[in-house]
C-alpha cells in the first residue's frame, strides 16, 4: 500500500512539473520546450494507461503477439512490451489441477453409477497451450469426461471398482496423447468417487461374504480329506486287537468331563464283535451284544470312575 502511494505521488509530482513546464514555455514562448513537455506528458499518458513494462514471476511467462502475429515468449522478469503494437498472454507453468464434475455413467452389466475425477498438469510449452487449443484446461476436461464415458461403458461394476488404478493409468494414457500437441504434460488423473447405489453395495457385499464362506468350507473339507486319508494310511495294518484298544481308549476320553460334555453311543454291534472274536468265538456276538446293552449304564459309569 505504502509503495503504491509513493508511485502514485511520483507520477502526481511529474505531472505538475510537466503542466508547470508548459506553463513556462508557453509565458517564455519557447515552442521546443513546450514540444517536449508535451512528448513527456504523452509518454506519462502511455505508461499510465498500458502495460509497457510487466514484472513476470518465475512461473510465469508471456505469449507475445505483433500486430497478432505470434513473436515469441517472454520471460520471467521484467519485460517491455510495445503499447498499441504488442499483446500478451501470460501462462501459468506451474501443476494445477482441473476438477471434472459427477456425471451418470452406465457399465457394461446396465448399473447406473456418479463417478467424478480430478486431472493433474502443468504447461511444458507456452507457445502451443495458447496457439494449439482455445483453453486447454476445459478441453482436458471435457476429454476425460468423455474417456470415462467409454472405459466405464465397457466394463462390468466388478472390473470396475476391483481396477481403479488401472482405469487412471488408461485414461492419464489417453489424454496425453492429446495433450501433447497442446504443449500439456499430463501428471496424474484420478477417480475421486465412485458412488454406487445402495442396493448393488449390500449385493456385491453379500457376495463377498457368500465367496469368503465357501473358500473356508472348501478349504475345511481339504484339511478333514487329509486328515482321514492319513488316519487310513496308518491303520490299514493295525488287527482287530489294537483297533479293539484304541476303541476302548476313545470309549475313556469320551467319558471325560462333566455334564457339559457330550457322550454319543456306543457301536454296541462292532464292540461285541470285537470282543467275541478277541476272546476266539466262544461266546457270540449277538449275546456279548446283549451283555452290553444290559450293562451299558454300569460300563459307561466304571469307564468314567476309573478316569477320574
């Protein structure tokens, strides 16, 4: 503030003097020092109304025309540009982001979704971002608004969210392309939202769920197939006698416990044949079979006493 008050009472002083020394040359008569007055209060005038001297920063730089034809870029820095005779543009050279607004998008599977994304990019040649296209940020909007329309358009709501960052690498892919020839350098597009209608989420939701339980089932039924297959594998030698005691030792662990445990019955028919055949067929299975039925309870109660 204080800098512009100071420029604004320099030029203030230097138009005073110059109507002071028109004045003077007017009262004196002197034609030459009147011309000059007046040359120096045009050139004050030029100054003050156009942009013959601009300051460009070090991001900056400046288009220049010639009577509309393209002369060259300028700058940073202070640089002069002639009044009347020369235009200008100024480009930003630094990243700037471009967002690209929500629209309906329909995939492949007919599901209707609102999809909006965000470009990154930055100017590598001011000459063609100001000659080549009208404004470059609209156009690369406009472009991956179109690029979504079509990627999206040909894959299922699946494909789609499972290869997002696919999807940005494709269209980051297809805009530079084009951009290219607008002097662009494309740094990133990215998908910012995704929004899928509520009943399609609580499907794709079910379905995950649904697929997690039969891998675990699947998974479950390859460990129990491996698991007999062993036990198989280490008793296809074993005779009735040891089967006969591995029987009565699962007959102790099972009366193991308290209420809490559960006791499932016994195989009252292999049990009796096993023991009339250790004991050489003397007594028959159906009988030694009936013994037990009989004496279940007792059995059940000794095994269970002879734990503890």
């Amino acid at each position: 503030m204080a800098k512009d008050v100071l420029v604004f009472g320099a030029i203030l002083l230097l138009v005073f003097g110059i109507v002071g020394l028109l004045a003077y040359a007017v009262i004196v008569k002197d034609v030459i020092l009147g011309a000059i007055a007046i040359l120096v209060g045009l050139f004050l005038l030029i100054i003050w109304t156009t942009d013959i001297l601009i300051q460009l920063k070090e991001y900056e730089r400046a288009v220049v025309f010639r009577f509309g034809r393209y002369v060259g870029v300028r700058g940073p820095g202070w640089i002069v540009v002639l009044p009347y005779i020369e235009t200008y543009r100024v480009v930003d050279l630094r990243t700037q982001t471009v967002d690209v607004p929500k629209q309906e998008v329909m995939t492949k599977d007919n599901i209707v979704l609102m999809i909006d994304a965000v470009i990154y990019l930055r100017v590598v040649d001011p000459a063609k971002a100001v000659l080549k296209v009208d404004d470059y940020k609209k156009a690369s909007r406009l472009f991956i608004q179109s690029m979504i329309r079509d990627l999206v358009g040909s894959m299922e709501i699946e494909e789609l969210v499972a290869n997002v960052d696919e999807l940005n690498q494709k269209l980051k892919e297809e805009l530079s392309k084009t951009a290219i020839d607008w002097g662009i350098e494309v740094v990133s597009v990215q998908i910012k939202d995704i929004d899928i209608p509520p009943a399609i989420k609580q499907a794709m939701h079910s379905m995950t769920i649904a697929e997690k339980e039969r891998v675990a089932r699947a998974q479950r039924a390859e460990a129990t197939k491996i698991e007999l297959e062993a036990i198989k594998e280490a008793t296809k030698d074993m005779n009735e006698r040891v089967l006969l005691y591995f029987y009565l030792e699962a007959l102790k662990k099972l009366a193991e416990g308290r209420a809490t445990k559960i006791i499932y019955p016994l195989d009252l028919s292999s049990l009796a044949q096993a023991i009339s055949s250790y004991m050489g067929g003397v007594v028959s299975p159906k009988k030694v079979e009936a013994d037990l039925k009989r004496y279940e309870d007792i059995i059940r109660k000794v095994i269970k006493e002879g734990t503890q």
